[in-house]
C-alpha cells in the first residue's frame, strides 16, 4: 500500500498548467523533498495533497484511499508553520524602508517594483492576502493594487528571482518571504526585509502554511512519528534559525543564537494575523479573477 500518489494529477490556474499530469508515489517510511525554482508546482503539489486545490484531472490517494474529493479537514493532514510572508527592498538605493503600502504608489517606484503574479505563484497569491487583510476586505485592495500597477515591471512567476533583482538595484520593492530572503541576505549585502501597513496603521505579515502528517493504518506509522517528534523535538527545534535561518514552529522554544536575535528584531512590532484559509479556499479564484480585472493583467 503506497502511502501518497499522485495519479496523473493536474493542476492549472487561469490556463498556465502548474502540474502537468504528475506521476508520484511516496512510499510509507519515506522521507521525500520537493525540490524546484518558484513556480514550478512543489506548493501546488503539497496543497494538492491537503485538499486546498482541486486537481482538474487525476487522482491523490493517502494509505490507498481516493482523497482528491474530500475536504481538508477530512484528511488527516497536519499543519507546520516556520515561515512569514514579507517583502524586500534595496538598501543601498533608498536609505530606510518604505513604511506603508501607499508609498509605493509614489512615481520613484515606477518600473523598480514587482510582486509575484497571484494565482501562478503562491507568494503572489500571498500578497493578495496581506492586501485583503490590511485593507479592510477585497474591493478596497483591488481598488489600491489597481493604482500600484502603474509601478509595476509586470508579472513574475518565480518569487526566488525577485530578491537578485533588489540586491542588484535592477528593483526597488519586492516581495519574498523571511527565511528565504533572511538567507540571502546572508550574501546579497543590499537586500533589506520589511512589511508593509496601512496607512496609520502596523506593519502585519502571516504565517505561511506547511504540511506534515500520518497516513492512517499505513506500515511504519511509528517510525513516522519519530520523524515528527524529532522534527518539532526541542534540540531540533532549538536549530530552526541557527541552521536553517527559520522560526521555530514551538512557541515554548526560544533560541537565543545570533540568526534567532535577529529574526527577532525583524519581527519587532509586527502584527502577525491569521487568514481565514477556510474562504481563501473556497474564493481563491474570485479573487485571482478580480485582481486580473483591476489591473488588466
């Protein structure tokens, strides 16, 4: 009994296929990674897999049983956060980072800004999100990122390539994500991370979600759960920032190496907010389709 498979699975969002008829099978006991540029479908894959996107054709079966209908909460998937949406931007070149959403919309931006393209990218979606929330609901956020498209390069289908293009000036605002720009950072001297507020109001991120579970009746169920109590064990959780450049996903283990201090710094006075993933799940496309519709993309 194979513990996940992927049928011939596909997955396509507006016309630009993601998944292209995949073929996989993670065997019980097995420890896979996904491996890939932005872009290129290991998100999708994952979420295929928790049930927060419906394959347009094939199947994903979990200990042998057909899940591809059935509801996330139906399918014994557990969520793993160690990670926050946010955005970069060029230190060299501006001398403090922008504060709020509304400064981007000044003429200095125009041409040296871009976000992932939502519904291809799954940061692009991101930022739809964050745009939602701080704003105050869907129209208000079209309405804003109809206006920042006058500054925007254009759509952008791999959010890895954008912090390069920052560091090196080519861009002057970004977005990414914390512990992948935090590690970059790490050799791009001119990358800065910071998160956007409304106007009068804080600067918020969320966490960005990562799943991990047990398939129910499979072989090798406890040799699983070592793997997971291992994982979020306390040592290993302990060197989440110091090797890995991350969050822990405890809020009972406090790392104190030099990476922890300052990813702590980072996030110093940032609201962090929970989506409601529940409506994003079932609007995802409503609001792909309004945000291509407020900026003619």
């Amino acid at each position: 009994m194979s513990g996940i498979r992927f049928d011939g699975v596909c997955v396509a969002y507006d016309g630009n296929t993601v998944l292209d008829r995949l073929d996989l099978t993670v065997e019980p006991g097995e420890v896979m990674a996904l491996l890939g540029p932005s872009g290129s479908g290991k998100t999708t894959a994952l979420r295929a897999v928790a049930g927060f996107v419906r394959p347009a054709a094939g199947r994903v079966l979990i200990g042998g049983r057909d899940v591809t209908a059935l509801p996330p909460y139906k399918r014994g998937i557990g969520m793993v956060v160690n990670n926050y949406f946010g955005f970069v931007y060029n230190r060299k070149e501006l001398a403090e980072a922008p504060r709020t959403w509304e400064e981007l919309l000044d003429a200095r931006y125009k041409g040296k800004l871009q976000y992932s393209t939502p519904g291809v990218a799954g940061d692009g979606t991101a930022v739809l999100i964050k745009a939602m929330h701080d704003f105050g609901g869907k129209e208000p956020a079209m309405e804003y990122l109809k206006k920042l498209q006058a500054n925007n390069v254009g759509p952008s289908s791999s959010t890895s390539k954008l912090a390069p293009k920052t560091d090196k000036g080519e861009l002057l605002v970004a977005n990414g994500d914390v512990q992948m720009n935090f590690a970059q950072s790490k050799s791009m001297p001119n990358l800065g991370i910071w998160f956007p507020a409304k106007d009068g109001g804080r600067p918020t991120t969320f966490a960005l979600p990562y799943a991990a579970g047990l398939v129910a009746k499979a072989p090798h169920t406890e040799n699983g759960k070592k793997l997971l109590d291992h994982l979020l064990g306390q040592e290993a959780q302990k060197l989440v920032s110091e090797v890995g450049g991350g969050f822990p996903a405890r809020s009972d283990v406090k790392p104190t190496d030099a990476n922890a201090v300052e990813l702590t710094g980072l996030m110093n006075g940032v609201e962090i907010f929970e989506p409601d993933w529940a409506d994003i799940d079932k609007n995802l496309t409503a609001y792909v389709d309004a945000w291509k519709s407020a900026t003619g993309s």
